[in-house]
C-alpha cells in the first residue's frame, strides 16, 4: 500500500508518497518536480513507482502552478523562468524540512524532473553537492540555448518582449549546467529525450551529452533516445526512472 498525504512547507504545498509500512522511517529521499502548466498531482504515477522501491518522494508545486496558480505574464516565458527560479530557491527548504525530522537515510537525496521540472534538476546540479543523483527528462540543461530560442520565437510573431529580458533572466548564466559541466563532478544522472519533441528540442540535451560524455566527471551520465518519440512520458520510462534511483540510492 502507499501513501499519499499532503502538507505545506511555510507556503510550499507538497504531496509525500511512501509505502505505507515505511512511511516513518528514514528513507533516501527524491525530490520530483512536474513540468510547465502542469502541478503535483500529475506526476503521482511516477511517484508511485518510486515509492514502492521504498524512497520517500516530495512533489513540490511550482510557484504560478497547482495550489499556487497564477495568471501567466503576457511576457513571453517570464512566468516560465519565474516558476523555475522559485524550486530553486525553495530547494533548500524541503531538504531541510526532511532532514530535521531525521526522515533522509544516509544522507542520501535525489532529483528530477520533466520538462521544466528536468530543466530545474539540471540547475539545481551546479549548486547542490548533495545531490546524489538525478534524472533530467524532456527538459534541457542549455538553459541559455532555450531562452534564446523563447525569444526568437516571439520575436518572429510579433509577441512583445523586453529589450532587456536576457539581462532580466541573467540569473540563468549562474545555474545553466552547460556553462559549468564539471559540476556533475561524476554523479549518476539519467537523461531521457524525444527525437520528435515538440516543445524542448531533442537536440539540445543530445548536444550536451555528446560533448561532455567522455569527460571523467561525466563518467556516470547516460542518455536514452527516444526514437520518434513526442514531448511525453509513457509507463515503460516511468519504471527505468524509478529502477535508475533505485539502484543509486538503495
């Protein structure tokens, strides 16, 4: 049996799944966050499965989603990059919340995410050395490649764009993975990718791996193809994904 209960960490609103019969002992701990327009609620298959190889799984909402949804700006992506800014500030505190009650095993955390949520693993890896393994599904860690190619695409429908964005999301620079690879710093961390992926382009996160694959600290990065696949998850990657945090935390 598993368990599904909610709280709220200061303003935080988390969904905590386990199995039941674990439920209050330590465990090591996966941080899962949903993609964009998403919220908890809809990545609770992916916890599920997780929690039956006995982690302890927190979903989190982004800020301007789920309980906390907002109206979106009207300027191109800033709520976008606003929501994933807000996991990486309230990253700390859900770690936190759990290592006070003494609830993470061995110290043992892990992180990930699709879409936007693989986006913010990806940048919460240049920061968090406590991290112990992660797994970035349909999102790209070229963050400053995607916010380019977010501006260009507004450019060319006419869509209003601040002359400053770049400078206003230069933050970006600070916790883009691909300006700082060696931040991996030979960490397990699993990559999934659609070729046909309508949203996040395949080949940014391919690019990625293929130049730093063979580098020591990269030694321990693995990437899945998925051929022809869309900007979607399917059951078959849900079980890899809990089978891969499984193997490293366990």
């Amino acid at each position: 049996m598993i368990n599904v209960t909610k709280q709220y960490l200061q303003d935080i609103p988390i969904l905590e799944v386990t199995a039941a019969k674990h439920s209050s002992q330590p465990l090591p701990l996966v941080v899962f966050y949903h993609g964009w327009q998403s919220n908890k609620e809809l990545v609770l298959t992916q916890a599920r499965k997780l929690a039956r190889k006995n982690l302890r799984v927190a979903l989190p909402d982004a800020i301007n989603h789920g309980e906390r949804h907002q109206t979106v700006s009207q300027i191109s992506s800033f709520t976008f990059w606003n929501s994933i800014q807000g996991n990486l500030a309230e990253f700390d505190a859900i770690i936190d919340h759990y290592q006070q009650k003494g609830l993470i095993l061995n110290q043992q955390i892990g992180v990930g995410g699709y879409s936007m949520g693989g986006m913010t693993t990806s940048a919460l890896l240049t920061h968090h050395p406590e991290i112990k393994a992660a797994t970035i599904i349909m999102g790209t860690p070229n963050l400053n490649a995607y916010a380019q190619l977010v501006r260009q695409h507004a450019t060319a429908h006419h869509l209003y764009i601040p002359d400053d964005l770049a400078l206003l999301t230069s933050w970006l620079d600070h916790y883009d993975l691909n300006m700082q690879p060696e931040t991996i710093d030979h960490r397990p961390i699993l990559f999934w990718h659609g070729t046909e992926d309508e949203r996040i382009p395949y080949t940014q996160a391919r690019d990625f791996f293929d130049r730093v694959h063979t580098a020591s600290y990269a030694e321990q990065v693995a990437f899945i193809t998925g051929y022809r696949a869309t900007h979607l998850v399917k059951v078959p990657l849900m079980n890899k994904i809990a089978n891969f945090f499984d193997y490293y935390l366990n």
